[in-house]
C-alpha cells in the first residue's frame, strides 16, 4: 500500500502495520505496531465509516461514507 506501511479496510474495522516513523499508520502515537493495530472500530454510522483508504511513501489518506477525507503521516512539505 504504502512505503512501508498497509493499511486494511474491513466492515468493522481499520487496521494497520508497518513503518509508523510519521504516524502514517493512524494509531495515534509514532510507535511501529508490532503486528496489525486497529486504527479504528467501524461506527454504525454509514457516513463516518471509512470506506477507501489510499496509502504514500509516509502519509495515508481515508475517505469516510459522507465524502469527507481524512489523513495522516507526513506533512512537513504541505502534502
């Protein structure tokens, strides 16, 4: 997916591994997870679920049921 990175969308879950130097994984630390970390617990709410995840060199982007795109990782040069 990404760099050194993945990330998993399933029905009910987010998850990741991999490289986490920039907080690409999306766990909320910089810690690499020593195996696949849930990013998040799917909400019932179908415009809060994520439902595309797209993964760069540091940085992973979500893109959430209303439309609405999140990211995180990298962004010392605006990316």
């Amino acid at each position: 997916c990404g760099g050194n990175h993945t990330i998993v969308v399933q029905t009910n879950q987010v998850l990741a591994c991999g490289r986490n130097d920039f907080g690409q994984c999306g766990i909320g630390s910089k810690e690499a997870p020593p195996s696949l970390a849930v990013v998040v617990e799917q909400p019932s709410s179908e415009k809060h679920q994520v439902k595309h995840a797209s993964c760069g060199p540091s940085h992973s982007m979500f893109v959430l049921g209303s439309g609405e795109l999140l990211g995180c990782g990298r962004n010392d040069m605006g990316q």
